[in-house]
C-alpha cells in the first residue's frame, strides 16, 4: 500500500466529529456561512448593510450551532460610518459598530477607514482609490477549481471536497472580488484565493492584492517566522505580538534565503502538544509579504500575499486577475499537530507524480568531490565505486555544458561539453547503466552568462533596463522568462539533453536574485506586472518539463535552500534544504523547515568531514542520521573514504531504505528543540521521531550536541504510539573510548528491550550520555 492510500485507509478507520455532511453550510436567516474541517470551524455572515465579517477560526463546533452572537458590536473613538447609515441611526441605533476599522473584515480594502494592512488596494481609471466591497451573492460547489497558471492544492480520484465562492462587488463601479475557500474531506486546512474582475468598463490598475485577511478578536499571541541566510536558511523565531506589526517578506524575486513564506501565530503558551496554533503558508514562490498585526483595541489581523512593493497589474475592461492560494490551518493541540496536518496535505494533494508515494534513489552529487574539474572516467569512478554503499543514481552537477571549466561563463548553452563527457550524455548514461546506475542532471534553466552562445544570439532575452548596465551575481544575468520566446528556447534546450538518454532526476538551481526588473515585451504601464509575470514564466516552463516527462523527478534549489516554499512543491517534490550540509547546522535548517514543511520535501546528504562550509568534524553516523530527516544521499568523493566510513555509509544508506516508508510517510514528532536552552550542567540533546500511520513502526533519532562531563542519564519520552501494543526496540549508536586515538566513533548495535507504547510515551527511554559532542542514536521500533 502507497502512502497516501495508507492515510485514507487510517482516516476511513477513524470516527472524526463532523465527518464531511455538509462540511459548508450557509444560513439564510442569519446569512452566515460555516466550514467545517474534522477539528476546526470557521465562520462569518453578512451585515445588515452587506459587510462580510469575521465571526470565528478556532476548535470544532458542532453542526448547526448559531456563532452570528459573535459580531461586532461596538466602535472606536472618532469612529467612521458608511455613507448609507444615516445621522438618526448613528445616534439612536448605535451603528458605530459598522466603522470599517473597527470590522473584523473578511476581505480588507483601501480608502474607506479601515486603516490597518489592506488586501486590496488599487486606482480606478478616474484616479480614485476608495474601494467599498459589499456582498453581491455566493455559491456552494462541490471539488476544488485549479488556478490557472498557478501552483495549487489538488484532488486525487476519489477526494471529496468543496468549495465556497462568495462574490463581493464595489459599491460605486462594477469591480467584483470572488473569495474561494475550499476544503477536503480528511483535512484540517482551508484553502484561499480570490479573483478580482474588472466591469467597469475602463482600466483598474490593482496594486496590492494580498490572499489571506483573518482578523482575530484576541492580541494573546506569538508569531513565529523563518529567517535566515544562504547556508543557513528557516531558522526559527518567536516574537510575542505587540500594539504594530511584525511583517516579513521579500522583494527578491523569490522566496529567498532571508525569509520564508509561512508564518504561525499561537499562544504564548503553545508547545508542541498543546495551545492553539494558527499556520498559513503561501503556494506562490516569487515576492511575497505576511504581516501579523494588532490594532490599538488589541485584534489581531494576519495578511499574507504577493508583495505590493514594485508590483501593479493593469486589468482592462474584462479581466481577471487570481491571487496564488494561501494553505490556512488550524490546531487546538499545539504545534505538532498543526506540522503533521501541513505534511499531509504537501504529500498527498500538493506534490504530484509518481515520485511523492515513490522511494526516491538514492544519489551521490559530483559537486563538492570535483566542482568543475571532471570527466566521464572520472564521473563513472565515482559513482561505480559509490555503489558499494548503497548509491543508485549519479547527479552530474554544474560544469557539464557549453564551455563551462568556472562559473563566469555557458549559462543558457545547454548542450554536452564534448572535452569533458566526448561520448556525450548518451555515452556517460549507458556506461553508469551498465554499472547499475541511474544519471540525474544539474540545470540552471533562468538564468544567462553573457559569456555564452545564446548571449551572443540574444542579448535581448536577458532582464535588462534600456541605457541601464546589469547587476550582475555570479557573473549571470536572469532570462526574461515573461517572454514565450525565451521559454520556447530554454524548454526546447532541456528537452533535448533530457530526451538523449534515460535521465531519471534533474536539478534545478537558480542561483541569483532577480534585479533590474524590466521586459522589452511589456509597456510602461505594465512593468510593474513584471515579477509576477517572471514567476509565471517559471511555473510554465516546469509544467512543460513536468508534462512531456511524467517520470522525471526534479529536485529544486536556489543557492541552497533559497526558494524553498510550496508553490515550487507542486512541481518538484523535494527541494534542496540547504548547500550547508553540516549537522551541527541542519539540525535546526531542517527543524524550522518542518514545521511547515514535510520531512518527504527536505534534500539532505551526508557530505565531507571536516565539513567544507564549517570545517566542523562529524562521524558518518551522525551525518547519516540527520540526512535520514530528509531524502537521504550524498556529497563527496568516494575515493577519499576509507573501508571503514565505506562500511558505515552503506550501513546508513540499508537503514534508509529500510525505513524510507516510515520517514516519508509517517508522522513526524520534535521531541527536543535543538533551540531548546537547557542547563549548562547537562548534556544537550535533539530528537525526533518517525511513526508509521499504523502506528506498527517509529523510528527514534537523536544527536548530543554539546557534551558535559557526568552529564547524568537521559530520559525521553516518545509521542504517537499505540498505548496498547507491545513494542521491540533495536538501537544503533556510536561508542567511543578514551584509549582508543585519534578517539574515533563506531558503530554498535543491540536488543533494546520490550515495551508498550505507554510506558514509552509516559515514562520515556532511558538512555545514557555518549562521550564526545555530536554523537547520535538511532532506535528502530516495532510492534510485536
């Protein structure tokens, strides 16, 4: 059984309050709407003056239950009414209420008093920017529509989901805004967008167009975020929420190794087991902003879409424009569950294509053993002698184009260097073949050296600013991928060398943020349409990838781990996590990843020791054990192991593939936070923990970080198991001993004893200190 049928097999079996009757219910007494998922509620209605309001985002409640007693029903100081309500009904009925920024609004706009983050924001063609939307009518559909052009959750056969579409329109000028929210039969998450058409007859011009307004009637929250850099990317941090607002983007053109696209809000409280955890996560991969604000009466407002910074899109008479869709989730019962309800619905409605249920090879990359010097013998060296611990597919990285021996030159040349692979691709695939090896390939598909035949051809198809010389990163220049002709061009490349032999994997990099943001196909009153329209261009050519070549399986990366985000999940179902392959630092790259992102998604390898980013020295098992929390592979040349590290990595690559099905399909649990301050007198430690759905099978990982001597015996407890069932433990860890010089780790294994699943989750493993820093355990645990 596939993972994702092992998830409907394990929901079918269990009786979740609410089931899927009638999860979208509209009430036309009150004109409120509810949705309900398996474990949350969310509900507004509709104002006697046409206002869509909030009422509640929070724990399931029961089917039919009346939440319109929570409206809104007092003003602010100074307060601002709609032009309808008239002198006698501000002072006699008390419609003070109805100050727009006194709202909890659903969909928030610009220029008529709600002064807190707008979603909407744009001009009309008589310059006017006041918008006043008010609900024109609504709909109830059953499945969930795609976006067009535009990464998006999907159904696979036989999900049931539904979908609510309610239509707002302008008070003044015929401008419509459709909200959809759509659910799935199975999943806490609610997926948003909207599509803002323009009937006016004339020009709009929509410079701001955020998908996400949820405005909470409570201030008592942290917000957590991603920050980071290149080489260490989604580092966690939690601000409490204060009076103003805290606001991360990016204006890079991409995600970005500075920030990530999903934010958390939850109680200050909130830990891994409990607390109520708001998580929204953005399925768009080019500029974005998400603000977390609290008014001065201390409502919270979260927002989240496509950074408005150099961005406006013109809308003629007719038009639409759909904002990418924003992923909202809910959970009651802390962090953990809000992380595991995002891993699912990524696995399964998110990434596509054979290789999401799939075990994917396991791969050696030449980078860090060769960089650009290599060739053919060299790369069937590497990967004939990898095979002794367990590598199935060789990825020839940068350098095997063009002309290309440094990295100031043959970007866009996409064709064999015949000094360095003189049979060609072709020739390099059938000799790994033969050997039993699988070729993957590294491309850099947006970006241009000017040092390059297609450069030379056309110069015009770079970004470029008239009578404006380039930035240049790397020596690049970035294609103008708004344009079909360029995309034409790079996809005919690709599809060649990809079509030349039986490529299994390809790399995709990106290796530069985008600046001088200008087209020579678009004009003046459209080039602030030109982000947007590049990271369309994007979507486009790797759906064409994804289309002509089904089985392929594609890897993302920008720098590292800079676009690390779920819109590109839809199209690559893992994305390299970071270029720092050190453990001492991916312990927690790859704890702020997953609290979004699932462990299925996270490229991870066991590279060099001393690490040639850090220079710190690990041993093959700790490097193993933290690239098991992800796809597993490696990073280095084999020729460089001895038989002993030989010996330990193919021992790490058989544990892999052993219990590849739990690690990818499984829950996920963070035991202890390699964030987590912990005495100075004792030992500190990371954990986590895999289990399968069936709860049959776990896996327990751990490293000691920081090593303090008579540092005490260790205690902790696991999560997700069955109470009820006997389990059987087998623990591998590394020994070390004092006499032993240079005091080199190995690598033992025992019988760990029998126990139920609630002696282990109340009172937890019993483990002893290791001696040395950075030495790991692994636990294989069965059910009898």
């Amino acid at each position: 059984m596939d993972g994702y049928n092992l998830y409907v097999s394990v929901y079918n079996a269990q009786v979740i309050a609410g089931g899927f009757n009638m999860p979208i219910f509209y009430d036309a007494k009150n004109k409120s709407f509810t949705i309900n998922t398996p474990n949350s509620t969310y509900a507004m209605y509709v104002t006697e003056y046409n206002l869509l309001t909030h009422l509640y985002y929070g724990e399931r409640i029961s089917d039919g239950a009346d939440l319109t007693y929570l409206r809104h029903n007092s003003g602010v100081g100074r307060s601002l009414t709609y032009n309808e309500i008239t002198y006698e009904d501000y002072e006699m009925k008390g419609h003070a209420k109805f100050c727009p920024h006194a709202l909890r609004q659903e969909y928030s706009v610009f220029g008529i008093g709600d002064f807190r983050t707008p979603c909407l924001v744009g001009r009309f063609a008589d310059g006017s920017r006041a918008i006043d939307l008010r609900y024109h009518d609504h709909k109830i559909i059953d499945g969930k529509p795609a976006l067009e052009g535009l990464p998006a959750v999907y159904l696979n056969e036989g999900d049931k989901a539904e979908t609510l579409v309610i239509t707002l329109k302008d008070s003044a000028f015929e401008l419509y805004v459709e909200l959809y929210y759509s659910i799935i039969e199975g999943h806490d998450q609610i997926m948003r967008s909207e599509r803002i058409i323009n009937k006016t007859g004339k020009e709009f011009f929509i410079e701001s167009a955020l998908t996400l307004n949820l405005d909470i009637h409570k201030k008592d929250f942290d917000a957590i975020t991603f920050y980071g850099k290149p080489n260490n990317e989604r580092y966690v941090e939690r601000t409490p929420l204060r009076h103003g607002k805290i606001s991360v983007d990016s204006t890079a053109g991409s995600t970005g190794h500075f920030t990530n696209n999903s934010i958390i809000i939850c109680d200050n409280n909130a830990d891994e087991d409990k607390g109520e955890c708001i998580g929204a996560t953005f399925v768009y991969s080019g500029n974005f902003v998400t603000t977390a604000e609290v008014d001065h009466v201390g409502r919270t407002r979260l927002t989240m879409g496509i950074n408005p910074t150099g961005f406006c899109w013109k809308l003629e008479d007719g038009e639409g424009f759909t904002t990418p869709e924003v992923i909202l989730a809910y959970s009651n019962k802390g962090l953990g569950t809000l992380s595991n309800g995002f891993h699912d619905l990524i696995r399964y409605n998110l990434c596509r294509g054979k290789w999401k249920d799939s075990r994917r090879p396991v791969l050696i990359n030449n980078w860090e053993a060769t960089v650009f010097d290599f060739d053919e013998d060299k790369l069937v060296e590497i990967a004939t002698d990898a095979k002794e611990f367990g590598v199935e597919m060789l990825v020839v990285d940068d350098g095997w184009f063009g002309h290309r021996d440094w990295d100031n030159t043959s970007l866009g040349d996409w064709y064999v260097d015949k000094k360095k692979l003189p049979n060609g691709m072709e020739g390099l695939c059938k000799r790994l073949n033969d050997e039993g090896v699988e070729l993957g390939v590294w491309f850099e598909p947006e970006n241009i050296s000017e040092e390059s035949d297609l450069y030379k051809a056309h110069p015009d198809y770079c970004i470029q600013i008239p009578g404006r010389g380039p930035m240049r990163n790397r020596w690049e220049l970035t294609l103008d991928l708004t344009r079909k002709e360029v995309r034409d061009n790079i996809f005919e490349q690709m599809k060649k060398v990809i079509s030349s032999c039986p490529i299994r994997y390809i790399k995709w990099d990106m290796n530069r943020n985008i600046t001088d943001a200008y087209s020579l196909s678009l004009p003046a009153d459209r080039q602030g349409e030109f982000y947007h329209r590049f990271i369309l261009g994007v979507y486009d050519l790797m759906e064409r990838i994804v289309q002509e070549f089904p089985d392929l399986l594609i890897e993302n990366c920008n720098g590292g781990g800079g676009r690390f985000d779920a819109g590109m999940l839809y199209y690559s179902p893992q994305i390299w996590c970071s270029d720092n392959t050190d453990p001492v630092h991916r312990f927690k790259i790859q704890y702020g990843t997953s609290l979004i992102y699932p462990v299925s998604t996270m490229g991870a390898h066991i590279a060099y020791a001393p690490n040639i980013n850090t220079f710190h020295h690990t041993s093959v098992f700790t490097r193993g054990v933290t690239a098991m929390a992800g796809t597993f592979g490696f990073e280095l040349d084999p020729m460089h192991e001895t038989e002993t590290t030989k010996k330990e990595m193919a021992l790490m690559s058989e544990l892999y593939k052993k219990h590849y099905f739990t690690i990818n399909h499984g829950d996920y649990y963070r035991l202890i936070s390699p964030y987590e301050a912990q005495p100075v007198t004792v030992s500190r430690i990371t954990a986590w923990e895999f289990v399968s759905k069936d709860k049959n099978k776990a896996l327990f990982s751990m490293v000691q970080m920081d090593n303090v001597n008579d540092g005490g015996d260790l205690y902790v407890k696991l999560k997700g198991l069955d109470p009820d069932k006997k389990y059987k433990l087998h623990m591998y860890y590394e020994n070390r001993h004092y006499k032993i010089k240079p005091f080199t780790p190995w690598i033992e294994d025992k019988d760990f004893g029998e126990y139920t699943g609630e002696i282990l989750m109340k009172c937890g493993l019993h483990l002893n200190i290791f001696r040395g820093d950075n030495m790991a355990a692994l636990i294989e645990i069965d059910a009898i």
